[in-house]
C-alpha cells in the first residue's frame, strides 16, 4: 500500500514537472513566435515601402527624337491610304500592313516626329480603359488590366508608367512603322485632297492627291482609304456627313474646350514625393492627378483662358508636362482661330506657372520651360456613321453584335467652347463599339477611326480616348484586308455578320482582347425615372460623377431648380422654347425653398413655350390634351405637390419627343 502511494506521489511531482516543463517551453515558443512575427512585420513594412518608393521612382532614360524619314519614292498605287499620324492611324497602318496590305501612311502636318497629339501636342497622360477584372493580390503594385490590348498593349508595355516620354514614344512609334516592309511613309505634306468617283450612285474614294513637302503633287490611288486625322478633314472633304460638337443635341455653336499643354523644368524626385502628397491628389512613378486648387487662378481674361485641376506627365529629362489650361472660343475648324488659341495659350502659361509656384510651396523651385507645339483639341466632327453610339449604349455598358472595341473610361465632359463648366458624367464598367460606327452613311470606300467616328456628344466624352481611338484603328485595317478578300465594299461589309465575325477571329489572333464578363445591370437603371434621366445626362441636367451615385433623381426638387434646368434645355433648343418663364417664376416667393408641385412645373413649361391658355390649376391637364406631355407621365408621380428630380426628367423627356431625334429619346433599357 505504501509503494503504491509512494508511486502515486512520484507521479504526481513528474506531471507537475512535466506541466512546468512545457510551460517554460510554451513560453519560449511564444516568445519566439512573437520575435518572428516582429521580424517577419518590420520586414513586410519595410518590403512595403520599398515597393512604395519603387512606385514612384521615375526609371526612364532620356532619348534624342529619331529623325523621322520619308519613303523616297511614292507608289502609283496602294491597297490602303492612311491618312493621319496621331496613335490611331499609326496603328491603322501597322495592322493593315501586318494583314499583308500595301500602305502609304500620310501625315498631313508639318510635324517632324510621328504620334500627332501625343507627342507633339506632349499629351503624354493616357486616359486608360480599365477592365472590370483586375489583380486581386498587391493590387497597387501590380500593372492593371487594360481593355482592348493588340497593338496599343503592345506600345505601351514598353513605358514604365501611366504617363510616357514624349521622344520614347515617338521613337517606338517610328520603330514599329519602319518595322513594317509594306508600310510607306511621308512626312510633311501640305495638302491632301480626295480622289472620288460615283460608283452605284454614292460617292466612292479612289485614292488621294498629295502636295508633297517640295511642293510637288502626288496622285496615289487605293480602293481605301482611313481617315485618322483628328477632325476627320479628308471624310470631310469627299462629302461625309458630319455634326459638329454639340449639335445632335441642339446646341449648334460650342465644343468642349481645347487644351495647350505647358511644361515646367527642375523636377526631382524629392520634390514628386512631395507633390503626390498633396490632398486629394493621387501619384505614381510618372503621373499625378489632382491639385484641384489650381482652379482658383485668376485668369487674365476669363473668356478666353481658365485653369482646372493638373495633369502632371513626367518626362525622362527632370520636366513635366501640364494638361490642365482651358481655351474657350477655340474653332477646331479654324486654322487662324487655332493660331490665336496658342497664342493666348502661350502669353498665359508663364503666368500660370508662377500662380502655381506661390499657391503650391512644393512647385516653387521648378520653372517655366514652354508650351506644345499644338493645340489639344478635343472634340470638332461626329461621323454620321451607319451606327453612332448613343449615352444609353454607354450608360447602360451595352454589347453589340459588331463590336470591335471596347471602353470604360468615365463620360468626361470638359468646360465648353462658351464657358460653361464641364463635369464627369458617369463611369460606365464596360462597353462596346460597333465596327458601324467608322462607316459614313454616304461614302464608300473610307473609314473613320479616332475621336470623330460615329459617336455622339456626350458619349464622346469617354469613347474618345487614345486606347480606344487605337483599338478601332486595328480593326479597320484588318477590316480591309478581309473585305478586299472577299470582295466586298466596307458598307456591305459591315452589314454581314459572318465578315464581322470572321473580323473579330482575325483581332483574337493578333492579339486583341474582345472577351466580356458579365456585368450586372447598374443600380441607376433600376428607378422608374431611369428613362427621363438619361434624357436629362444627354442635357447635362443630371450627372452621376465617378461612383454614378450623385444623379439625385429620388431627391426632392424645387421650383428655382426646375426653372434652371427649363433655362438650360431652352437654351439648346431656343426654336422651340419662345416664352418667357420668368413671371411664372417671379410669383413664387423663394423659389429655392419651395416644393416643385406639378401645377407649378406645369406652369413653367407653358410659359416657356408661350402656351398661356390654361385655365387655372389646369396646365398640366391641358399640356396632357396638347400633346406635350403623356398621361402616364403624369400617373407615375407619387406626390403631385412634392416631386422628385427624377419626376421632372421624365417631365422634360415627353417634351424631348418633340425636339431630339428618337434615337436619343427611347432607347433607354433597349
């Protein structure tokens, strides 16, 4: 009995011994984990800000531009003429010499290096189309997903930034043209006129007449011809159809306004940290955006300059480039008035430049250093195209059968050629681009590919882009490898969808990226006043801004506020709207303060159009017998004393039957 207390007693001190053992072990442990972790952390975070400065770091070299040569000798013939050597019809000229076309790609200025715009215009920040699908892990430190790819992914991977040197680009662009054997290249024409013919009784171009450098004149025929110019000049010329800025949704005199890049000298890379930490700015290794401040310039002359938020484009030399200066009342049509944009572009860019010196400490030790060559011009021509792309395809991020591209970037709609303040529209996930939207209604044997395709005004705004610009110049020269294979014209066939399909096999193969996930029906889509809002965005009336959550249409509105939006649609269609609302408006007392009713809307919109024969508290009534607005418009307001934003839309889409075209009018959710 004694042994076997004696054994117990003995156990127990092991257990205990054993407990106490690993217990001190536990606690080595935990303290050695503990040190790992600590280690493991500082070196994460040190890692991190490793890869944080890396960012930022610019590692470009500074390059001398190539001496841009042309072909000594021009053909008498060629498959495809290219006309135009900004990014889209570089890029036009490589795929169709890349299909095997013989090519004579034309610049029509007197430039000396290729890439137009964004070389020597120095618009070196890229408005990119990101996917929907991007990185998950490490996002900020791994390169985006980019829309579209083919031969824009191909240029661009070769930069080491969202923004690029001027001299490389225009360098690699030289590289990729002189790359291709079937490319032939002339620089510095003065003139290029059309060649055309009537063939089945429509105007068809044969070719073009050159007036070389020397002076001399060059008649070249080809079956095609793509326009890449940024006003479309050579479609224009052969009869196109055209508008002209905001002219399709009534506004017949202004554009967005135009742009003279300038440029400061004396960046480190002190002082871009320093600069990327400034509010609401955002920053990587050659770009920052933001500096919203730089709106508070005090413009020599209002009327002709302003400033909005920086642009920043790093160079390669210790300089940046600045697209943020405004010129209003620019003629994108206009060579004298062009000239005079730069000229009060260039008299006001030193000043701009010490404005921002003395409101942004960090800038003051740059220095001025010039302005472009060229002006940005942002927007002058729209294709009557076979299709033109509407808000509602953007907003609604619709696919067509035909689409040959693909955008997102937002609905950018700049201050206008008149002064009135721009803003961001919305920012669509995905949308398409139809292969229609580069044929004109009227003129066989042409394209149309850059920023005066066929896309309306407002949606303008994001289809604009380089990328997207460079996506439909891809398409439309394999398009013409595949249509002169089977013998077809461009019209017809862009109406055969076994020739689109076939178009679109050939782009996977050279690398482009159409594939498309699917994306859910926006939050915006799903109100009953959806279809009065998109009227309203096609009028600026309503904007969503970058998230597409500020469009108010569920919030209340107010007699000053409709009055205002009333003022703004008369002003685009002064013809239709000949009264005067302001007595309507002079008898409600605070109208900023007071709940819109339907009466008084009503009222409003009778007054505009000098329809003053409605019996008391019976306008909306008689506009409903008239004509001007639809009953079930009126049925679907829930409060007729107190409306909503989103009421007042739909109130101004039934009177928008009667002026825009229907196109613009009831295609929403189609």
């Amino acid at each position: 009995m004694c042994a076997k207390k004696n054994r117990i007693r003995h156990s127990s001190r092991l257990s205990k011994g054993n407990c106490l053992l690993m217990l001190r072990n536990w606690k080595k442990l935990a303290v050695f984990s503990l040190a790992v972790l600590l280690i493991l952390g500082i070196t994460g975070l040190l890692f991190y800000r490793h890869l944080e400065h890396k960012r930022l770091v610019n590692h470009g070299i500074t390059e001398d531009p190539i001496p841009v040569a042309s072909t000594e000798k021009v053909g008498d013939r060629y498959d495809v003429i290219v006309a135009g050597t900004d990014p889209e019809g570089l890029t036009a000229a490589i795929s169709s010499a890349r299909n095997g076309l013989k090519v004579l790609l034309v610049d029509g200025h007197d430039r000396k290096m290729l890439g137009g715009l964004m070389t020597v215009g120095w618009l070196n920040m890229i408005d990119l189309n990101y996917s929907t699908e991007q990185p998950f892990f490490f996002r900020r430190f791994r390169e985006p997903d980019y829309l579209n790819k083919g031969i824009f992914q191909e240029w661009y991977d070769k930069f080491d930034g969202t923004s690029f040197d001027v001299n490389v680009a225009a360098n690699l662009f030289y590289k990729m043209v002189k790359a291709e054997p079937n490319i032939d290249l002339v620089m510095e024409t003065k003139a290029m006129a059309p060649l055309t013919d009537t063939q089945k009784g429509r105007t068809t171009l044969t070719g073009m007449t050159l007036t070389l450098a020397n002076g001399s004149e060059r008649r070249v025929l080809a079956p095609v011809v793509i326009d890449a110019t940024q006003n479309a000049d050579v479609a224009a010329e052969a009869g196109a159809s055209f508008t002209l800025g905001r002219q399709d949704i009534g506004d017949t005199h202004s554009v967005m306004a135009s742009t003279l890049v300038f440029r400061m000298k004396g960046m480190t890379q002190k002082i871009w940290e320093e600069m990327g930490k400034h509010d609401d700015t955002g920053i990587d290794r050659t770009s920052i955006w933001g500096y919203k401040e730089a709106a508070e310039y005090p413009s020599s002359d209002p009327a002709k300059v302003r400033m909005r938020g920086l642009n920043i484009g790093r160079q390669n030399d210790g300089t940046i480039l600045i697209n943020s200066m405004q010129l209003l009342g620019v003629n994108p049509l206009d060579p004298a008035s062009i000239k005079k944009g730069i000229e009060v572009g260039t008299a006001e860019a030193p000043k701009i430049v010490d404005f921002l010196k003395k409101r942004f400490p960090e800038m003051e030790p740059l220095q001025y250093d010039g302005v472009a060559e060229e002006l940005y011009l942002r927007e002058s021509r729209h294709l009557e195209s076979e299709y033109r792309l509407t808000l509602a395809d953007v907003m609604e991020n619709r696919q067509h059968w035909d689409d040959i591209a693909y955008g997102s970037y937002p609905v950018d709609i700049q201050t206008t050629s008149d002064g009135r303040i721009g803003t961001v529209l919305m920012k669509p996930s995905q949308y398409g681009v139809p292969f229609r939207t580069l044929v004109p209604k009227n003129v066989d044997g042409l394209l149309v590919v850059g920023r005066s395709a066929g896309f309306d005004t407002v949606p303008h705004g994001s289809a604009r882009t380089i990328p997207v610009g460079m996506a439909t110049g891809q398409a439309a020269g394999a398009a013409v490898k595949i249509a002169r294979d089977s013998n077809m014209t461009l019209r017809e066939f862009s109406e055969s969808r076994e020739q689109i399909e076939a178009l679109k096999v050939l782009l996977r193969k050279q690398g482009v990226d159409l594939s498309r996930p699917k994306i859910p029906e926006p939050e915006y889509m799903k109100s009953k006043d959806y279809p009065g809002m998109l009227v309203a965005a096609n009028m600026y009336l309503t904007s969503g801004g970058y998230d597409n959550d500020q469009w108010g249409v569920g919030d209340k509105a107010n007699v000053q506020r409709f009055f205002n939006a009333m003022r703004t649609v008369r002003a685009l269609h002064p013809d239709f709207f000949a009264g005067d609302m302001q007595g309507a408006l002079a008898a409600v007392a605070d109208p900023s303060k007071v709940d819109l009713s339907l009466e008084q809307a009503a009222k409003l919109i009778a007054s505009s159009m000098n329809l003053e024969n409605a019996p008391e508290g019976k306008a909306a009534d008689t506009l409903v017998q008239e004509g001007w607005l639809q009953q079930q418009t009126l049925d679907g307001i829930e409060d007729k004393k107190k409306l909503t934003n989103g009421d007042y839309f739909m109130l101004i889409r039934d009177l928008s039957k009667h002026f825009l075209p229907a196109e613009n009018v009831d295609t929403a959710g189609q």
